[in-house]
C-alpha cells in the first residue's frame, strides 16, 4: 500500500465516522475520532456540544496538534476529524480524504441519528459548524474555502447517493 494513514474529513453528518469504522475492520489499523473526543469533554465539562465557543481554544489546540503529531508517527492509523486532512498537508503517505454531502441530506441524516425534527436539526447543524469555522478561522487562520479546497485532498467523495459499502471500495480502490 502506498498510503499508511487515512484522513476522513467532511462536515458533519458526510459519513466520516461510518467510513472510518468500515475501515478501521477491514484494515485493522488503530483509530482517533476528534469528534468522540470533544463529545467526551463537553459531557465530562457538563458543555453543550452545539455551542462550539463553549470548547476552550485551548481544548481545540490540544486536540488539533495531537492529530497533527499522530500523523508524523510511524505507524499506520485513521483519523476522523474536521482538520485532520489540512493537518496532514504535504505528507505524501497520508490518504487525505474529503467526505462531502448535499446539505439537505446532512440535515436528514443528523434528524435521524439524534432523533429530532428536520427544523431542529438543520438549525443545529448549521449552527455546530458555523461555530466551528469561526473557532477555526480564529485559531488557525484558515476559512471554510481552504477547508474544502480540493487541492487539500487526494480522494474526494460525494456520500449523497451511495452507500457506505461503494465508499469504502473507492478509498480501498485508491489505496492499491
């Protein structure tokens, strides 16, 4: 194989964690969810997830470089995670994968795994990642545009209509 890491990045709800679980079992290579991350805080913190500036900037640096120092490890590994492709820039044997999604069926996914209404979760998507691309702006000087350049990734793939089985052919197909 030519690549040793993966990165999945995306907005939430493109599939990122599906990807890396469907992964994570058939390459049996170690895996890091930031997401999981952060939820365990904001739960442990007593923090309301949806509102990002709650996360200390410190926590989001934290979290950031520790993906950044586990992707200059030896060693094979997958990484879910908003930043983890930008953090993986210019390192040839990372597989830096972006996950993108039509908006309404982001919204759909997310009413469906939290159990809330369309409304609702279109307005708590929209909100969890605007907050995020502010912290992020802010913390890293990067805007949403450089987040999904495609420039920034070797495999791009859209999860709109396709089943997390053909996603995951795509990754391994580029793999070989």
């Amino acid at each position: 194989m030519k690549y040793n890491k993966i990165t999945i990045s995306g907005k939430i709800c493109t599939g990122k964690t599906t990807l890396l679980r469907y992964l994570e079992k058939r390459l049996k290579w170690p895996a890091f969810m930031t997401g999981q991350l952060f939820r365990d805080y904001a739960s442990k913190q007593k923090l309301n997830l949806e509102g990002a500036e709650e996360q200390s900037e410190n926590l989001t640096k934290v979290v950031d470089y520790k993906v950044r120092d586990m992707l200059h490890a030896q060693g094979n590994l997958i990484v879910d995670g908003w930043m983890s492709g930008l953090m993986a820039n210019k390192l040839p044997d990372i597989l830096k994968i972006l996950l993108i999604c039509k908006d309404d069926i982001r919204y759909k996914r997310f009413s469906k795994r939290e159990k809330i209404a369309l409304k609702e979760a279109k307005e708590k998507v929209e909100d969890r990642q605007n907050s995020w691309f502010v912290k992020i702006k802010k913390i890293h000087k990067i805007n949403v545009k450089e987040f999904t350049d495609k420039k920034n990734y070797n495999l791009i793939i859209d999860t709109s209509y396709i089943t997390p089985q053909a996603v995951l052919k795509q990754v391994l197909e580029k793999m070989k």
